[in-house]
C-alpha cells in the first residue's frame, strides 16, 4: 500500500467514525473537510493506481474503498452500476 492510499484508509476511518457519532455528538461534526480530504488524495493517486479504487473514490463509494483498501473487497456487492 502506498503512502497516499493508507492517507486515504486513514481519512476514510475518520469519516466512518465521525458518521458514526452523528447520532450523538453534540455539537455535529464537520464532514465538509472529511470529504474534501478525500478529494485532494484521490487526486494525488498514480494513474497505475488499481481502477477498483478509482472507480470507488471517484464514484464517492467510500465503504467500498475501505473494504478494498484493507484487502476485503470480496465483501464489496455488485451496486447498480454494474461494476464489480
């Protein structure tokens, strides 16, 4: 894994837990910068990056790029535009 796709898995982690804290937290976080965050690595990644993880981030599929990301793509499910 490169160092720009475990910046990602990092950013997508702190995504899911901030998500995950919506119904409680007090005040609400941000995700404005979470997502622009993801915007900005996804743009630093190689052309040679693996297209399954460009498809992901470039379709805003974040649980799908984590999964694949730490190696769990097989529990990724065809969605609806037919990609595996």
């Amino acid at each position: 894994m490169t160092e720009v796709e475990r910046n990602i898995l990092q950013a997508l982690q702190d995504l899911e837990g901030a998500v995950a804290s919506m119904a409680t937290a007090n005040p609400k976080p941000d995700l404005l910068p979470l997502f622009a965050r993801l915007e900005d690595l996804t743009r630093q990644l190689p052309r040679t990056t693996d297209p399954s993880l460009l498809h992901y981030l470039h379709k805003k599929s974040y649980e799908k790029a984590r999964l694949f990301l730490q190696g769990r793509d097989a529990e990724n499910a065809t969605g609806q535009c037919r990609h595996d």
